[in-house]
C-alpha cells in the first residue's frame, strides 16, 4: 500500500450550483460535449427544467483529495421518479418490475437530462487514474443503490471505458445505436449529394427545391450572430412540438432559455425558416469540439418537406461550411439512414439490484444485443453515401 497517496472522499452534492463552476469544468476534456458543462447543468436545474418537481432531483457525486479537498471526479446524478427525457427506454422494465411487485422507481440515473449524445459521464481530472476513479464511483453508486433499497443505476450513452470500468462490479451493459452523419472531406453541398445514390440525390434535390416554391428561406445563426430575440422564438417553437405529441411532458422552461442565451450562446447553433418575415419554423443545435448536435425543432405552420430541409439539409451544409466533421441530429428515425445518416453504436450499463429482474433483463439485453449488432453492420453496408472513389495512389 502506497501511504503517500492521497485519500479520496466520494460525497453527494444536492445540485449544481453548490459545486465551484471551475472546479467542475477543469474535469472536462477538450472534446467533451457542452452537455456536461457547468452552466448547461445549472441553467437545466437553476430554470426548473430539471428539477425534484419534473422528477429530475439533482444529486451529483464528486471525488475529493483529502486533505487538499481537490475534486479529481465526478457525474451528473439525477434521482428519477419515472423514466422520461433519457431516450434509453427502460419502461418494459419498470412494468415487469410492477407486475412482480417489485418497486422500480425512485432510480438512480448519471446522465445529461433530455439529451441522447454519447459522451463522459464521468468527468476525472487529467493526469489521475481514471479506471480507477470510475470504478471507485461505480462502487458509490452500487452502495447508494443498496443503502437506499433503490431498483437500479442506469448510467446512459457511456463512453466504452466507463462501461469496461463498471462491468466487473455488475452493471449490465446495453447496446443501441443512432444515426450520424460524417463529413468526409466535402467541400460543397453537393459534394455531398454526388456521393448519395442516384434515388437518394434525385430525392433531396427534389424536396430542397420544394422550399423556393413554397416561398420558403431557411437562415443559419450561429454564436454572437443569434439575435437575442431568437431565443424566446425558439422556446415557442420548442413548445409547438411538445402540444402536438400526446406523450409530450414540456420539461424546459422559458428561464432555460434566457440562461442559456445569457451563458451559452457560444455554442448555439439557431435554423429559422421563413416566410417572408414570419418565422415559421426552427431547430436549436449545439456545437462543440467540431461535433453539431440538433436537439430541439419546432413548426408553427405545416410545410412540405420543412422538416428534412430544417434539420438535416441546413445542418448538414452548415458543417461543410464550418468544418465540422460529425452531426448529431437526435435518436431514432430511419428517414435519417435514407439521407446519409449512417448507424453508430451507443451504449448504457445498468446495475439491477433484484436478482429476478436482474437475470429477465440479462435475458432481454442479450436478444436485443444481437439485433442492434446485425443493423449496424447491415446499415452501414447498405448506406445510402456511395463508396469514395478510389485516390491516384490506390488506382496505381
């Protein structure tokens, strides 16, 4: 045992804002996602979007030094009193669990509220043994789960080292996959559109076109060049969608987006569509790292083909233009495969403290484990992006 080492202290810290701001964000790398920043948290919880009254209670670890007090680590911890706003859907779970009498819920969730990206989701400083760190709080998390006779510990869009980290001490890990579009070395849109097969490209050009007939222009706003005006245009587009789903629950508030445009506009990504003057429709993107991440869309008036050219064919020829190498556009959605948007493998590991409904869902994550393989595979052999032409070097 080496005794000049520091000892660490795991502690639960009920919100965001009682952890100092750069001692959180000195625990992000370079390109960790603007997700897991200080102030992305804080305006989500300071806003009421997530929050104990949305079912989204704040408890986020840290791993102190002692006697220094250093944070070396930490996760965005959530105490969750249903299953929604994760996009790694666990309600089959929570109804087998009901029907053998089994309380599923409250659970424990470390993750990034409202957010499908892959990403950290536990933050450690650099230069410390982040294997170790991760399994240290992967230890806190199983005990907090025990202790407090909770169902389980669902760590969701994990890195692969974290799921390797925690895999040993029993979490289950969890396969899935979303739709991403990678910018290889196109200089124009229509580099773009030549590498597509011949129907795919007919298609877009097709329903690009269609916005000129509609009478339909589609601006992009990026960072300082976002007016301040946009963004509570932007939380009634929010909203828009949200009324016209009946599963719809509106988690983000209006203070979310005052906060965010007072503290994170440099990472906004804002596409209006027009009518004239009138906006009618919009998406709210992120980008960091040269990764573009769509999160929210919206429409106050139903237009033909207004959804493809908002949130993938304005996003797609916006990271041409500004170098960024991979879109994020959200979860689901084959209508993303048919545009270019190729199947990339995503990953949860989940700790299940009732061995009977441990070993049901072992059962499941096997079935479905296989399933989400063969697409992947299959998606991306069937892609929609033909083969690059071979360089002078491979012809010769």
């Amino acid at each position: 045992m080496n005794d000049s080492a520091p000892r660490l202290e795991v502690a639960i810290i009920e919100g965001i804002d009682k952890i100092p701001r750069a001692a959180w964000d000195a625990l992000l790398a370079p390109d960790d996602s603007p997700f897991v920043e200080w102030d992305w948290l804080y305006a989500m919880e300071h806003s009421g979007s997530a929050a104990r009254d949305t079912g989204w209670a704040p408890y986020h670890l840290v791993v102190r030094e002692a006697p220094r007090k250093r944070i070396v680590a930490a996760a965005p911890l959530y105490l969750k009193t249903h299953s929604m706003g994760e996009f790694v859907f666990d309600h089959g779970w929570a109804d087998a669990a009901e029907r053998a009498g089994i309380g599923y819920f409250p659970k424990i969730l470390v993750g990034v509220p409202f957010t499908p990206h892959t990403g950290r989701r536990f933050l450690t400083a650099p230069g410390v043994d982040r294997a170790g760190l991760i399994n240290l709080l992967g230890l806190a998390l199983t005990s907090i789960c025990e202790d407090n006779k909770l169902s389980s510990v669902h760590v969701n869009f994990c890195q692969p080292d974290e799921a390797a980290a925690l895999a040993p001490i029993g979490f289950m890990e969890r396969l899935g996959y979303q739709y991403h579009w990678h910018n290889a070395g196109f200089a124009t849109f229509d580099d773009y559109l030549n590498r597509l097969k011949h129907k795919r490209r007919t298609a877009v050009r097709h329903e690009r076109a269609a916005m000129d007939e509609q009478g339909v222009h589609i601006r992009v706003m990026a960072g300082e060049e976002i007016p301040d005006r946009m963004f509570p245009e932007m939380y009634r587009i929010y909203c828009s969608t949200i009324e016209k789903l009946y599963w719809g629950r509106r988690y983000l508030t209006e203070d979310f987006f005052d906060l965010i445009r007072k503290s994170f506009k440099r990472n906004m990504i804002f596409i209006g569509a027009y009518a004239g003057r009138e906006l009618i429709a919009g998406a709210v993107n992120l980008a960091k790292a040269n990764v573009m991440y769509g999160r929210y869309w919206g429409c106050f008036r139903e237009v033909r083909f207004l959804h493809f050219n908002v949130c993938y064919y304005a996003g797609i020829e916006h990271s041409i233009l500004s170098g960024i190498q991979r879109y994020e556009p959200g979860a689901g959605g084959e209508y993303k495969w048919l545009r270019g948007f190729d199947p990339a493998l995503t990953r949860s590991i989940h700790y299940v403290s009732n061995p009977d409904l441990k070993r049901a869902i072992a059962g499941f994550l096997k079935r479905e484990r296989h399933e989400v393989e063969r697409w992947i595979v299959a998606g991306k052999e069937r892609s929609q992006l033909k083969p690059p032409p071979p360089s002078d070097q491979e012809i010769e």
